[in-house]
C-alpha cells in the first residue's frame, strides 16, 4: 500500500520556492555490470541515475536533488542477461550532516524511507540514510507498480546541512565524489524484483559514474545458489561488505 503524500508545516514555505531553482549541476550514476550483486550472478537487471542539484532562490541553507531513475534492464546484456525487470527503489546515503526533506515522488516511485535495512548490504546498525521505493517494503511485497523497464521515474528532494556558502556544483562534486569510492562507506543501491533470468531478483550495490554499457558479455546458465511530499532527517553510516 502507497504512503499518503502530505507536506510538513516546517517545510512548507520552502517547498513553495523550489519552483525558483537557479540552474542545475548534474551526473549521472549506473548500476550495471560494474555494481556489486546480492547474488551469485547478477541477473543483469541495470539502471542509471542522474542526479542535478540547483540552488533555492531565497535560502542559501538548502540545495534542490532532482533525481531521474531510468530501469535501463536489457539495454546492456551481462550477467544472466536479463531484459526485463521491475526496478522497486533505490537505497542512497547522505553525506555526513545532511539532512533530507520535501520529497516530491511520481506514479512509479512514491514513497520516502529513512533509515533503510538493505539486506545484505546493512543491518539494523549500519542502514542506509534514505530509501526511494513504490512501496513500504520494496525488499518485498508486490512489484507491480514499480518501474519497468525502459521506463523513467522523475522524483526530488532537498538537502541542508552543508557548509553555509556551499554552492550546487561544489555539492555535486562532494556526493559524485563519495557515490565513486566503493571504501568510504557512503553507498548508493537498487532493488530489482520481477527480472526474467537468474534468481528472479536482483539488489545491486555501487557502479559507477556514467552509463555502465560498455560490457557486453554472453549469458551464462543460472546458478541455483542464492535488495508525494515528505521530510525527514538521516544519518550517513558505513556499508558493511556483502558476502558471497
């Protein structure tokens, strides 16, 4: 069941503003064959991200995240070779001090969790600072309002807590930086369900900056061995490595 949208009175009159962003500065971030999976094999469900963070006109405390998520499944083949999926969310941590609010999502993506278990990438003293997702639980549950592939889900979110003065490029290069270093325990996630090859589900960890479509590799065989409007604030912890 969805969560019911609804706009925090302390975040109300910057929500207001967000329609007077100044020009954004973006990257893109791929799961693909480069990302770590929860399986065996990766299915070779994939997606890219773009993130483009823009000043608020009138608070220099806060800078807009407008996050494109694209379920990319199929267009690159590794793994399994899937080329189907149902991308259910993504897991991301801040960076240290941030806080989160006013989220804003869209028919595939609509849901805001904080303080996100993401087996096995967390546990319940090392989780991730926030989730995106179709649904409360989008570890499980139903995916059939998720994200398909070849589909665009187009959500946003505000962060404050940086260093007053910090400008959008300067937060930018700070999260692209954190997102490409697989050691400093500030990671970024994605929960595949749905995928027509391997395990049938997929939760990858990390990739990399850009599309991550440059390995094309044949399918192997399957092993049979086995991731509105709202606020919130959150704390960045460090990722545990998952075990094969």
């Amino acid at each position: 069941m969805k969560m019911t949208a609804f706009l925090p009175t302390a975040v109300g009159a910057l929500a207001i503003a967000l329609s007077a962003s100044l020009p954004a500065q973006a990257f893109t971030f791929s799961f693909g064959s480069s990302s770590q999976s929860s399986n065996p094999q990766a299915t070779g469900a994939s997606a890219l991200l773009t993130f483009d963070f823009s000043e608020v006109v009138g608070n220099s405390n806060a800078i807009k995240v407008d996050l494109k998520i694209e379920n990319t499944t199929g267009d690159s083949i590794f793994g399994a070779g899937a080329t189907s999926s149902k991308l259910t969310g993504i897991a991301l941590d801040l960076l240290p001090g941030l806080t989160a609010s006013s989220f804003v999502g869209d028919q595939y993506l609509d849901t805001f969790l904080t303080n996100v278990n993401f087996t096995p990438f967390s546990n319940s003293a090392d989780n991730f600072s926030i989730g995106i997702a179709d649904n409360n639980n989008f570890e499980a549950g139903n995916a059939n309002a998720a994200l398909p592939q070849g589909a665009t889900s187009q959500i946003s979110f505000v962060v404050s807590g940086f260093t007053p003065g910090k400008t959008a490029a300067e937060l930018e290069a700070d999260f692209l930086a954190a997102y490409s270093n697989s050691k400093d325990g500030i990671d970024i996630a994605a929960r595949f369900q749905q995928v027509n090859a391997g395990e049938g589900s997929d939760k990858l960890l990390g990739g990399m900056p850009g599309e991550d479509d440059d390995e094309v590799t044949v399918p192997e065989p399957a092993t049979v061995l086995g991731l509105s409007l709202i606020g919130g604030v959150f704390a960045t912890r460090r990722r545990k490595p998952c075990q094969a």
